[in-house]
C-alpha cells in the first residue's frame, strides 16, 4: 500500500503528470479493454480471483533466481554485501529486469545510497532509460497479463508509482528525483548523470523536483553540466575538426565539405543569424555525395539519426494536391488529424536537419510554401498551428544544372593538367593541381545562375539560400578510392558469409576505374564492380569451385594500359578483342590455380537478332 502523505511528492506545475500514487487512490487496469480504461478501487474484489493467479503464477515462475536477478532484488532491498558479491564474481552492473528497469534504478527509487556507490563503482550507466512503459502498455507489449505486470512492478521495483503514467526513459537521476532523496542525487550527479537528459515524456529530472534542497542542487548541476558539455564539445572539435570528419565518409567533394563545415561552426559558435535557419542548395551529378554529406552533418550534429535527420523525397510531391501532404490536411479532410510529413515531424524535433531530395521535381506551390520556412523559420501545418524551427538546418539537392557543372569540371582538370604538364620541370608541387579546381565565380553568375532562374522562376527563392554547393565530377585518384573502398566492402562480405579470403592486384583497379560514368557517379564504380567481379564469385560459388577457408586473388588478363582510356583506336572490334578481362584465382600454398568458371550467358556478348 501506498505510505500516508505521497501524493506530496507529486511534481510541481501542471505540464508534468503525477508519477505518484496518491494516498487511497488504487486501480488496477482492464484487460480486456483499451488503454486508458481503469476499475477504480471498488472493482478490485472483481479482480482478486486474477490477481491472486497472477501472483502465484509469478511465485512459482521464478524459481531458483538468476545473477542478473539476484543483483535486481538486492539493490531493491539494500542487501549491499550480496551486491558486492555478485558484482565481484562478474555480474552485469547494468544488467536489465525483464520489464526494463536496472538495479541503478532499482537502488535510485527506494533511497538506496551505499548500493548506487557500489553500483557506480562497478561501472553502472546511470544515463540509461527505462524501458518499462505503464502498466497496460508493458503488458500489451511484453504478451503479459496485466495482473501479472503490476503485482512484478510493486514487489520487484517500487509500489509508490502511479501505474498509469508513462515512465519509458527515466533514468536512475529522474527516479532519485522522484523519492525525493538529496544523497542518492548527489551520488548519481557525481558519478556522471546527465541533469538535462529528457525521458519519453519530454521531462528532465528537475521536472519532477519538489522545491528545496533538491532542485537547488538540479539546477547548479544543470548549469555546470551545460558548461562542461560545452567545453568538451568545444575540444572535441578543435582535435577532430568537421572536416575531417566528413572526409572519414565522402570520397573527394573538399570544395562542398568544406563550404559546410564552414558554415556549421558559424552557427556552432554562435556567429550566425537566430532569426533564420541555414539554407543550403546542393548541386551536382547523381551518385557523388550529395545525400551523403547531409547524413554525415545530420550525424554529426544530432548523434541520433532516427529525429535528428528528416528526409523528404520530392518527387512525390509533383502534383498540386500533394501539399497536403507536406504540412497536412486543411480541416474537414480526410487525414486532418495525422498532420504533415514534415509538420509532424519538425514538431518532435526543431533543430533537425531536413532533406529535401531533388528539389527540382516539387510543385511549384511546395517552394511558395518553403519561402515562409527559409526566410522565418517557421511552418504554420493544416491545423493552424505554428512550428518555430529557426534552429534547423535545410539542405536541397538538386541535378539542375549538372552536365554544365561536370563539363566546366572537366575542362578545369584538363587546363590544370596541361599547365602542370609544362611546368613539371620547374616544380614538382605543381602535378597534383589537376585534383584541386575551383568553380569560378564569372561561371556561376553567368551560366548556373540563369539555370536555376529559369527553372525555379523566382529570385525571391534563390535568395534565401545562404550557400549554393557545387559537388564535381571525380578525379582518377578518387576513382581508385572508390572502387578499394568497394572491393574491401566485397571482401568483409566475403569473409564473413563464407570465410573467404578476397585479394587483388594494382592493375584491377585501374581496369574497374574505367567503368566509371559521369552521368551515374559512384554508383557507375559499384554496378561495374558487380558485373565484373561478384558476378564471377557468385558463379563460382554456385559451381562449388570454392572450397571453404580458401584465399582468391584477382588478377587482369590480357593486360594493355594503353588499351585501358585509348580513344583514337583504329579499330571498335581490336579494342574490344584486346579489352582486359577480371579473373579468379586460388592461392595455395604460394602457388595459383585460375579457376574454369562457366558463365552460362554473357551479357556482354549476347546478340539480339530483328
């Protein structure tokens, strides 16, 4: 039973339920109906002969307890000695009660200090969130009765809950708060519990502090963790700089990435406009970075992909109509109360990183909506309601313009590779300028700019972009990236499916390189390093050629480098004879052994009669 004077320690303000029982107040939830539906204290005689299932059912199904819960019952009970016992002979100190919660939390709610000092010790995470939801929910959840939820909830963790409120994601520190116990926060505090993380409800420990020692210690805690956090973000990116970051994960593009990171440590910093929200357009062929980039910034700034990075394909919002779907329906309509995709969305998190893939496909009206969003930083949806999302980060991609963009690429590399080529004599710093080109600025006035005019019809739209990111054709060098980066992909795969060994040579990059297509990008590498290379392992594969734990090598036959770009051949037909082939070979004990693979169709050599 609850002890007399609970409902005190209910929290302060109206926006935060009650995660107390009030004192009397007992209910037990209804099975057989939907959330929310609750017997009062009356019914409970109704209920007894279930409950009373519920409880030897649980008594009998536990039988001799394990480590983990073992460790659970005796944080719950103060047994510190067992404690340390168990946690000596290896338990997990964050180890997991079968409906979520963890001894920390255990310890945390019954006001159990020298435990959580054990526990920390041993390497506890006190920012972990339960996973326990309510009673109902768990139960519905978990395939459980819901009897059999609540009796476990107040014989294994606490009974002084209120079983109706939601508590997925409190940590230890929010159920310290909640037994309103000044040790056990301090204790957490110190062993490095996060005051400003939030549980499922949106709700930090201070939330549910009741004045007095308590939440005067949440709230220097909060200022001085704000400050550290701070200060260790701040180190971090001075030793690993954005940049650097993004290079981990895009091949070439150091012009974009570095335009980007310039522009995320203004807004990082403080140096930027809190009135409006960063605007980036992305421009360029397909398949060479630009939906990367936005993932690995999204990355970067949120941690957490799944809210933190919103991504909206606008094709699928080529007709007039389709708005709706954009901010959500106007009343009275079908799908009024589901709200928009991008509405509901940049309500659960308003500094996020939005996407909006190929701008260029949306209906006119979708950009007269995005005006609104890039000039104010703000969305009213279909109920009227307002989103304020100064804080986010828009970033548009877009293929408008990009044969221009990869012709004047190439004809910079061109230009910069003749002037090394004449000066190479002279200095040797010189013969990697072909690599490093810059988009002139007479260029995107001149030529991008009318583009982009012409197609989105309005200078007011162009002008609320703050950056235009031009994303380029790849050079040899990164051409060779890719297609190592592809092939090590094929070979992790290879020895973690079928313990294969997969090695190649230099000259089969060089082979695979000249696949490669302006118009496709890295994905022409990827495609051509299937038709070449998996398809053959997956031939042999299926012709039990490859014995397990074996090492295959690929090597190039009829090999003529002259042969690999040559465009002034006097013959198709000699080129196409004297072409490099890819083949596989067994590598046994320093000795190879090529392998006869049978290839039942080629689909390079196959003719189509009229």
């Amino acid at each position: 039973m609850p002890a007399p004077g609970c409902s005190s320690l209910a929290p302060q303000g109206p926006r935060v339920p009650a995660l107390w029982r009030r004192s009397g107040d007992l209910a037990v939830p209804a099975p057989e109906g939907p959330s929310g539906r609750w017997r009062p204290r009356g019914s409970w005689v109704h209920a007894a002969p279930a409950l009373a299932a519920a409880v030897v059912a649980s008594c009998y199904g536990r039988g001799r307890l394990s480590e983990e819960d073992a460790l659970l019952e005796a944080s719950r009970i103060n047994n510190i000695s067992e404690v340390e016992r168990l946690l000596s002979e290896g338990t997990d100190a964050n180890a997991r009660h079968k409906l979520g919660w963890t001894p920390l939390m255990v310890a945390a709610i019954n006001r159990n200090s020298s435990v959580i000092k054990s526990l920390l010790a041993a390497g506890a995470d006190p920012n972990l969130g339960d996973e326990f939801i309510s009673v109902y929910e768990t139960a519905k959840e978990k395939a459980l009765h819901s009897l059999e939820v609540l009796v476990t909830r107040e014989d294994e963790f606490n009974n002084r809950l209120n079983n109706r409120a939601t508590f997925r994601g409190c940590t230890a520190l929010h159920y310290a708060v909640l037994s309103n116990d000044y040790g056990t926060v301090r204790l957490l505090l110190e062993g490095g519990a996060n005051p400003l993380q939030k549980n499922e409800m949106g709700h930090t420990p201070l939330d549910y502090a009741r004045e007095g020692e308590v939440m005067k210690l949440l709230k220097a805690s909060e200022t001085k963790f704000q400050e550290e956090q701070r200060k260790r973000e701040l180190e971090e990116r001075r030793r690993f700089p954005l940049e650097q970051r993004l290079k981990e994960h895009i091949i070439g593009q150091e012009s974009a990435i570095a335009t980007v990171g310039a522009a995320i440590r203004r807004k990082e910093n403080g140096w930027y406009d809190e009135e409006h929200p960063l605007v980036f357009l992305f421009l360029g062929s397909s398949g060479i970075g630009k939906t990367e980039l936005a993932k690995q910034t999204a990355k970067y700034i949120h941690k957490d992909l799944k809210k933190g990075f919103i991504r909206l394909d606008m094709s699928e919002f080529q007709e007039r109509h389709e708005v709706a779907k954009f901010i959500g329906s106007p009343p009275g309509y079908v799908g009024y109360q589901e709200g928009g995709q991008l509405t509901k969305k940049l309500k659960q998190c308003p500094n996020a990183v939005v996407l909006f893939d190929e701008v260029d496909k949306a209906h006119p009206d979708v950009l007269t909506i995005m005006l609104q969003l890039f000039d104010e930083g703000r969305l009213t949806d279909g109920k009227g309601k307002t989103i304020d999302c100064k804080d986010a980060i828009f970033i548009m991609t877009s293929n408008v313009a990009s044969d221009e963009i990869a012709q004047h690429a190439l004809q910079l590399r061109q230009e910069a590779l003749e002037m090394s080529t004449n000066r190479i004599a002279e200095n040797l710093d010189d013969v990697h300028m072909s690599d490093k080109i810059t988009i002139s600025k007479q260029f995107k006035e001149k030529v991008i700019r009318p583009i982009l005019k012409a197609h989105f019809r309005r200078d007011e739209f162009l002008g609320r972009i703050n950056e235009i990111v031009y994303f380029l054709p790849f050079c040899h060098a990164e051409l060779i990236q890719l297609v190592n980066k592809e092939l090590n992909f094929w070979a992790k795969k290879a020895k973690m499916q079928h313990n294969i060994t997969l090695l190649w040579d230099r000259e089969v990059m060089d082979v695979l390189v000249d696949g490669y297509n302006l118009h496709y990008g890295a994905r022409s590498i990827k495609h051509e390093v299937e038709r070449r290379v998996v398809n053959q392992l997956a031939a042999a594969y299926e012709q039990d050629l490859l014995p397990r734990d074996c090492t295959l090598r690929i090597t190039v036959e009829d090999s003529d480098k002259k042969l690999l770009k040559t465009k002034d051949s006097s013959s198709l037909e000699e080129t196409e004879r004297k072409a490099p082939t890819l083949r596989l070979e067994i590598v046994e004990d320093s000795k190879r052994r090529k392998l006869d693979i049978q290839v039942p169709l080629n689909p390079d050599k196959i003719s189509y009669s009229l």
